[in-house]
C-alpha cells in the first residue's frame, strides 16, 4: 500500500476526529455545569440556578446534536478506510464502543429531552436526577471512548484466534487498564477546564455589554474560581499521572514530546526549542536543568532515554509531537495564570469592575479547546508508527481497496459538509447567547 494512500487515510480520520471531538469537550464539560446548577435549584429553589441550568442546556443541546452528527462518519470509517485494523482488532477494540452507543448515548439523549422539557410536568426531584443524567452519561460516554483509546496505547486483556486476529480474554484487564485512569482523569479535567472558560467568558461577555448582571456575576465567578482549580489539577496530578504512564509504557513517546534525543543522567526540561531531526538536536533551547529526569523519574539524577535508543523507523512524527505538546503545556500555564489573576480580582472585591480582565477572559474561550486539540495530537501522532502499539502498525490497518483519490475526494465533501456544520453551530449558538438567560425560561428576568 502506497505511503500516500496511508497519509491520506491518517488526515481524514484526524480531520474528522479532531472536528468532533469539539463537541464532546463541550457537552462533557457543561453537563457538570447544568448539573451544579440543578442540584444548587433543588436544593435552594433560587430560580437563578434554574435559569442558569436551562441556559447552559440549550448550549448542551446544539453541541450534543452535533457531537453526533460528526460522530457519524467516524463509525463508518473502520469499515471504510480502516478494514484491516477493524479486522485484526475489532474483537477487543470494538468492545466499549457499543456500550458507548448504548448506554451512554441513551442515557444522555432520554434524559436530556427530560431536562429542556420536563419542568412543570415531571416532580422536582425527578427534574433534577434528570440533570444529573445528563450530566453522567455525557462523562460514561467519554468513559467508553477513553477505553478504546487507553487500549490502543496500551493494549491488554487479549489474545489470537486462529487467523492471528485478537480475542478477548480478559474484559477487567481492558477496563482496568493502568493507561486508563489518568487519561480518562486528565481528559474529563482538561472539558471541565473548558467549560469553566465557557462560563466565565460568556458571564464576561454580558458584564461587558451591561446584560443580565446576576447571571453574569454568578457565571464569572464560578468559572473564574473553578477555573483555577481545574487548571492546577490538569497539571498535577492528572497531567503528572498521564506523563508517568507516557514514561513508563512509551518511552519513545516521550522523547519526541520533549525533544530529547541523547541518553543523559540529570536530563533538562526543554521549555522552548526548535527539534532538527537530521542532526539529531533541540535548536535554540531554553531548558530548565535536571527537571525532566525529575519529572520522569522522581530524581533529577535519573537516566532519561533519547530518541537514538530506538530505532528510526520506531520514531514518532518528532516535530508534530514535540510542538503539539508544547502547545498544549504551554497554554495550560496560561491558564493557571490567567485565573490566579482573577481569584486574586475576586478576593480584592475588582473582578467584576475589571473591564480589561473581563476582555481576557472573553478572548481566552476558544484556548482551552485548542490545549485539548493539541493535547489529543500530541498523544496520537506520538503513538506513531503503531495504530495497536506494539502489535499492528498504522500502515497495515488500511483497507487494501481504498484508492487515495477516493479518500482525498471524500475528505474533500467532509470539509465542506463540516465547514456549514460549523456555520450552523455558531448561528444557533449565537442566537442563543444572543437571547440570554432571560429567555431561558418563564421565571427569568433581565
């Protein structure tokens, strides 16, 4: 199989996976959110956290609905552009994506028409547990993904069939996966981040144009505060835990990610840098010494391993991975920054008076899903050459039949079909913010 029909299948499943999975980040986080909002109801009945809750659901209900549309063509494409690694994986892989599209989805979607229009009609109590469905099977469902994705790192609980195909063998070691808690922690933590940037950035939006001052004040402070806390947890111990099980179980992996080509005791953290893969070295760094054999290994005289231990064609897309992570860390010091400042505003009693803050915060909300974009690439490209690491390799998963102008053709209809999604999207959401919360509901006011 030619190398470019490879690349060719490799950028439309990366096009299409890091175009939906915009909307998962969004639903799993705001599910959290509608369901703090609905609990604080239930208990309180301030109708504040009611308008709030519905508010923050209509945003749920257009990113779900999209979330599925574009998760759609994803399905189809182990069958279409992927045959061989269905083929060869699918009776392990294949596992948690059904109980994804069972379990999760229903519970989500049943629950979520129960919230927008269940209020007045069903009992309080049973309005709120359905906030909290929401919210659960929005998290359930990246539960599942997340297992695939943990299995593909690290795969487990397998064996082989007759033909050589995998089997399972052990469903509790493919759930148990110790690639998987962290992951999973660290990317449920990096959507509540997000929607903690949503929150705050669309309260800024309505303190900036004089609009519906309660529900903004409420929305900048809880994603203000919250925001902090999310984004020291996203650097330790979620992101710290990811890093151990990167160390640990795919040393290759972080070598590109740090840029680190030689073997040395006492290795440095690379904090910018331009990698050259021809030479084999970090251009024009700015290093922090030690700190990577720390981090690593919990020593700073520790012995890190370099991309010349492995073999070149073991390597990962060395570029890609080291600026996609370096992406991704970097805008989440950012956002510890940026928040701290804000706390800080919050206790001098000058968070809401602080125009130029409240235009950081306006301006910050798209960063938080480009950190987790990054964060996402830097793990799969970094798992590179291997589509099952260790066990099948990204070139022989592709479908012998599958011409690279058809691929190219079809990536072209995605990116056209996706581009007006995108358009509608933004149009439905737009008119949403642009309603407000007063519209949320019959008891909300200006």
């Amino acid at each position: 199989m030619s190398s470019a029909t490879v690349f060719a299948d490799r950028i439309q499943f990366a096009f299409t996976v890091m175009f939906h999975y915009l909307f998962p980040i969004i639903t799993m986080g705001l599910g959290v959110v509608i369901a703090w909002h609905a609990t604080w109801h239930f208990v309180t009945g301030a109708d504040r956290h009611a308008i709030a809750a519905k508010f923050w659901t209509q945003i749920f209900a257009v990113s779900f609905v999209v979330g599925v549309v574009t998760g759609i063509p994803m399905e189809f494409q182990f069958g279409t552009n992927w045959s061989q690694f269905s083929s060869f994986a699918g009776g392990v892989f294949g596992l948690s994506l059904p109980l994804e599209g069972t379990v999760a989805f229903f519970l989500e979607s049943g629950f979520l028409g129960l919230f927008l229009f269940g209020r007045g009609r069903v009992p309080e109590w049973v309005h709120w547990l359905s906030g909290l469905a929401v919210a659960g099977g929005a998290l359930i469902s990246g539960f599942f993904i997340t297992v695939a994705n943990a299995w593909m790192q690290n795969p487990v609980g397998f064996g082989y069939d007759a033909q050589r195909h995998l089997v399972l063998t052990s469903f509790w070691q493919v759930f148990l996966n110790p690639y998987l808690g962290w992951q999973f922690a660290h990317v449920i933590n990096g959507a509540l981040l997000t929607a903690a940037f949503i929150v705050a950035g669309l309260g800024a939006f309505y303190l900036l144009l004089g609009r519906h001052r309660d529900f903004a004040t409420d929305a900048v402070r809880l994603g203000v505060l919250a925001g902090l806390a999310l984004a020291l947890l996203q650097l330790y111990p979620t992101g710290d835990g990811v890093g151990h099980n990167v160390t640990r179980l795919q040393p290759v992996k972080l070598a590109a990610m740090e840029g680190q080509f030689t073997t040395e005791a006492e290795a440095p953290l690379a904090i910018l840098g331009m990698p050259d893969t021809q030479r084999g070295v970090l251009l024009d760094p700015v290093v922090v010494p030690a700190a990577l054999s720390f981090l690593a290994y919990g020593s700073f005289g520790a012995t890190v391993r370099g991309l010349n231990q492995f073999p070149r064609n073991l390597w990962p897309p060395v570029e890609v991975t080291y600026y996609a992570y370096h992406i991704m860390v970097g805008l989440g010091t950012l956002f510890i920054l940026l928040m701290a400042l804000g706390a800080w505003l919050w206790w001098r009693d000058r968070l809401f008076r602080s125009r130029w803050y409240l235009w950081m915060l306006l301006l910050a909300v798209p960063f938080p899903l480009i950190a987790n974009e990054a964060g996402w690439a830097a793990a799969e490209v970094g798992r590179q050459p291997w589509v099952v690491y260790g066990l099948m390799r990204t070139a022989e998963g592709i479908s012998p039949n599958v011409s690279t102008g058809e691929t190219v053709f079809t990536l072209t209809g995605f990116a056209g079909l996706y581009l007006l999604l995108a358009l509608l999207f933004l149009l439905l959401v737009g008119k949403i913010i642009a309603h407000g919360p007063a519209d949320a509901g019959p008891e909300a006011s200006s």
